[in-house]
C-alpha cells in the first residue's frame, strides 16, 4: 500500500444553490426534464404530455403515441369484427372460439399488470417512478436549506469517504436524539486525532491524503431578458439579482466556517454574468494610436502635477479600451474630467478631436448618472481588479486577509458579511467567471447595425474576455444540452464552436467548458470533438465532468475516449453538486464513484488536485 503526499482535493464545478437563488420558471424547466421544449412550447397544445410522459420513463413522442393508439384501435375493431362473422364467413367455431380467447386474455393480462404497478407505487417498493420521486425529494430537501447548512453536509460527505470518520458521522445521520454539538465535538476531536488530515483509499488500495478541500460553487446569474409567452397577462421578464444570490452564498461561508468543527472546506465561488444583464457605459469610437497618443502626452513635465495625477487616476479607474471593437468606454462619473482636459489641451498639444470625444463623455457620464448603474467594467474591477493570477497559498492567504474582521480575531470568529454589505466584497473573494448560455449568454454575438458610439454585446463580451484575458481570470461556461434553459437559442449559444472566433482572438484565455458537452449523460459526439480539438490548439482549454461522474461506466468512457487519446492534464474532477442529486444519492457516492474508477492513482491525482491547480491559479 502506497502512501501519498498530502495535497489539496478540487471540486471545480459546484453550487451555493437554493430555491431563492433559481429562478423557479427556469428550475421548472430542469425540474420537469425539459430537454427540447421551451416555456412557451410547454404551453402549447400536446407538449406538456410530452414532459409528463418523459417523467414517466415514456420516451415516446406524442405523435408516436397517436399512432400507436390507432394502430391498436384498427387491431381491436378487427377481432371484434372477426368474432362477430364467425359464422357468417370462413371461420370455424373452434377458430373464432380461440380468438376470443386470446383477446379475452390479453386485455385480462394487461389489467393484472396495471394493477400490479399500481400496487409497486402504492407501497413504494421500486420502480423507476418512484426512484424519480425519491431523487427529487432528496434534491429540494438540500436546496430548500440554507447555503451554510449546504456547505456543512458537503463536508460531511467528504469526510465519512474517510473510513476512521465514517461510523461517527452514520451515528450522526441515523440516531434521531444525536445533536450536532454533541456530533461537533467528537468530530473535532478525531480530526486532530487523525492528523487534521482526511485518507480516501482507492480501489487498488492506494491512500491519497488531502489537508483541504477546495469548492468553487458557481453562482448563475439567473436574470434573463427573453420572456415572451403568449396569454400570460404579467408577461414580465423574471428579476432574480445576482448581488442577492452573492451576499446569500457569502452569508452562507461565514455560517460555514463558524459552525465547521473542522473547516476542511476553502470556499471561492465563481461569479455568474450575463453581459445582457448590464451596462457597458459610454462608448465612443477612437483609432487605437490617437488613445496610445494620447496617454504618452500625460507624461509631459508641462502638465501640473496634481492635474496630471487626477486624470490618470480617471483613466485608470473609470476609462479603458476594447481593442477588438476599437472602443473609449467611460464606466464611472468623471465630473471634472472636462475641466481638467482643457487646462492640458491649453498646455500640450493632443488631438482636439479626442479632447472633445472625453469632454462630451464626462458630462453625459454625470447627466445620466452613471455610478447608480451596475456597469459591466465597475463591476469586473471591483471584484477582480488586483486580482493576479497567483499560487493557491497566496490567494488564500488574501482571501483571508479581506475575510477576517482584523488579523488579532482570526483565531476567535470571521467577520459576517451583514446582507446590505455587498460593497465589503472585493477582490480575492471570487476565484473566477461563470457563464451560462441556455440564460441568454451569446458567447460571440452577430455584429449588431447600430452607430459606433452604441454599445452593443459584441462590445461587452469583448470587455469581459479581454479583462480576463489580461488577468488570467479562469472562466466556467456550461456546455451541456442539459440545464436550466430560458433562451429561444440557448443550444445554439451553448455549443462550443462558439468559442472558436473567442478562442482565434484570446488565445490565452482560461476556459472550462463544464459537463464535457454531455447531454442527460451521453456525449455529444460532435460537442466533445470540438472541446477536445480546442483544447490541442489552445493551451489554456479544459474540461470537467460534472453531474456525468454519476454514471459509474462514465470513466472507462473517459479513460478510452479522452485520458489515452492525450488529453489527461486538461480535464477537471466536478460533481455539479446538489444539481446531480436528480440521478444519484449523495456528494459522497459522488466521490467514491471517482476514487475507484478504473483509472491509475496519478490520473487521479491529476484530475483532482494537480490540474484544477493550474486551471485556477497558476
């Protein structure tokens, strides 16, 4: 038996979720297993049997079944009409005697089974309705708690995959009068006893051993713009802001760390855009070398010190660039920007064309009051703008730093994040961007026939990828038939040719395209080969496969398919957790699927730790 060095275990694809994060139309579509018909097809006539037959376990369409019914029918009509001539025609009595028979037993036969079926559901014995319930039930009962509560029974999981954690933690979940002080204590207590350490064994009998577990949960930003469904009176677009999902699942850390007996547990969400969601600012068109000419002007020992300074500190914190789109952007209120170029135009010589594009900017910025708005670029330099792409350690260690109330309390209690303190959060709290495509997110929209001066989504994606772009942000975007889906082109939007005009323009871009392509656990064929072709070009491409690692086959598949055809160092370990509660029992089944997996003790120390490492830090 091997003993391996401690390292850290990923979770690169998971959630913070609740029923007050999603929204409930687009939960409903999930819910109901609603791969192909959107909301407002579900309206239409003869569609909603079709979901209901699909939760059934029928995977017939509704025109199949039609047909099927006539078919019988004509069947049925037949025999009738062949015992009725017996006597007239050329049968014998023995003959029709049979037929009757036979019809006699058939129907006969199909009652006994429908009762019978009946009965299995009535006592609750299995059957695949009844394994459905029961994995639905076993879903809202995590998503109907809190984030913290969430966090808490993920750790839980985890750890009863330690055998030396395992039997007090199933006293703990099977003994009714056994509290969680009580529970808290003893765990504590075999967790210093264990060396602050949890061992997974693997099926071959190697230990890994892990001192943290780091979970990214991915916060989706659910508001979406297209909702249009036809004889619905509120026919408003739902309003689920993501600033109240991020103080939720922050609320949800800071209950976590006070109430973890053990803290195994790093926490670094994702954080959910959809560029439409948002403004970009003011826009204005600008050749490249007239901004480049401009900025080198400020250097000038001619322009006042403290002029100098506070225009410099306006580009560099309420002004930038798209370098795709050829774009100036104004994202903040520059009150005195106007004044300030005037005094530097009157003393150096800069394009007046481009003084008067900044002077006009700077007014409409205060006319239109351009601090009340969430602007795409505030938003991004907020919560990533010292974001570096550093190791785990220094990320964690900073992380820490803004967490903490002080560095004197650290060892006592963490600072809680009150509900109206979202301005508390900054950078170091988030590790990276979720997008998610079936909401709305076009990953590279059509050039749109508006003025230059008018911000489009091909502008505001261009921001977004070239901000992550210079940062080495790592962005998650879901790439699975599968999901929540809102969009009329959600598909269209989700298939990762998408991302090759991206990728041909931010070829260093961190992406991980979530779930392999994989659609209710079978790949796309035509999805995977695009990843996988992505990722031979682009040396910054990954995937995880989250929700698919339910399957336990999933990995010979993975194995055959992806790890020996050369791609082992850019996929990802994910569970999708509570999400792929709908087709398995637990995180930790979850986990135990993976570690014994026919898969060699390195691979997995390269799925788990070594490349979600690299994929996020460095």
């Amino acid at each position: 038996m091997n003993e391996r060095e401690k390292k850290v275990f990923y979770d690169i694809h998971c959630h913070a979720l609740n029923l007050s994060h999603a929204g409930i139309l687009a939960f409903l579509n999930r819910f109901l297993k609603d791969r192909a018909v959107s909301l407002p097809d579900l309206m239409g006539k003869g569609k909603f049997l079709q979901v209901i037959c699909q939760l059934l376990g029928i995977n017939f369409s509704v025109k199949l079944m039609k047909i099927l019914l006539f078919v019988l029918s004509a069947v049925l009509s037949g025999i009738v009409l062949l015992a009725i001539s017996k006597y007239e025609y050329f049968l014998s009595v023995k003959i029709s005697d049979i037929i009757l028979v036979v019809a006699f037993s058939a129907v006969l036969a199909a009652l006994i089974f429908s009762l019978w079926m009946l009965r299995k559901i009535s006592s609750g014995e299995s059957d695949s309705l009844t394994e459905a319930i029961k994995k639905n039930i076993n879903l809202l009962s995590v998503i109907e708690n809190d984030t913290g509560s969430l966090f808490l029974s993920l750790e839980t999981d985890i750890l009863s995959a330690d055998e030396r954690y395992k039997e007090l933690i199933n006293k703990y979940c099977t003994e009714s009068t056994c509290r969680y002080a009580s529970f808290a204590k003893d765990l504590k207590e075999k967790w210093k006893e264990n060396g602050d350490e949890i061992q997974i064994r693997t099926k071959n009998g190697e230990i890994l051993k892990y001192t943290k577990v780091v979970i990214t949960p991915l916060i989706i930003d659910f508001g979406y713009k297209d909702f249009n469904i036809h004889g619905i009176h509120y026919n408003k677009p739902p309003r689920k802001p993501v600033v109240e999902q991020v103080v939720d699942v922050f609320n949800g850390i800071s209950d976590y760390r006070q109430r973890s007996p053990v803290k195994l547990l790093d926490i670094y969400p994702f954080l959910g855009i959809n560029t439409q969601n948002y403004d970009l600012g003011i826009v204005r068109a600008v050749p490249k070398e007239v901004k480049d000419k401009f900025r080198s002007s400020l250097k000038s020992r001619k322009i006042p010190q403290r002029t100098k300074e506070h225009v410099r500190d306006t580009l560099e914190k309420k002004v930038t660039y798209i370098e795709k789109t050829g774009k100036l952007v104004l994202y903040g209120e520059a009150a005195t920007m106007g004044n300030d170029l005037r005094t530097i135009s009157s003393l150096v010589q800069i394009d007046g064309g481009l003084i008067e594009i900044l002077h006009a900017m700077s007014d409409e910025s205060v006319k239109n009051n351009l601090d009340e708005k969430n602007t795409i670029p505030r938003m991004l330099e907020k919560y990533f703008g010292e974001y570096t792409n550093e190791k785990y350690e220094v990320f964690a260690k900073k992380n820490r730093e803004h967490y903490f109330s002080d560095e004197k309390d650290t060892k006592k209690r963490e600072k809680i994040i009150p509900v109206k303190g979202i301005d508390d959060l900054r950078s170091y709290f988030f590790a990276g961007i979720k997008l998610y495509p079936p909401l709305g997110f076009d990953p590279w929209p059509d050039y749109e026939d508006k003025p230059l001066d008018t911000a489009t989504e091909f502008d505001k994606v261009n921001y977004l990828y070239q901000f992550c772009s210079e940062r080495g942000i790592p962005i998650t975007v879901h790439c699975s038939a599968d999901g929540f889906k809102t969009a009329h082109h959600g598909i269209e939007y989700t298939n990762p040719e998408k991302w090759k005009n991206v990728l041909s323009v931010y070829d260093n871009l961190k992406i991980n395209f979530a779930h392999c392509g994989f659609d209710n656990n079978k790949p796309q064929k035509l999805w995977l080969d695009t990843i996988l072709e992505l990722m031979s070009e682009f040396k910054g491409v990954y995937a995880d496969f989250s929700y698919i690692g339910n399957n336990k086959d999933f990995y010979k598949f993975l194995k055959e398919r992806i790890i020996d055809k050369g791609y082992e160092d850019r996929m990802l370990f994910g569970s999708d957790f509570p999400i792929n509660l709908f087709s398995i029992d637990s995180y930790g089944d979850y986990v135990k699927n993976f570690f014994h997996a026919s898969l060699d003790v390195n691979q997995k120390q390269k799925l788990c730790s070594e490349n979600p490492g690299k994929f996020l830090w460095i």
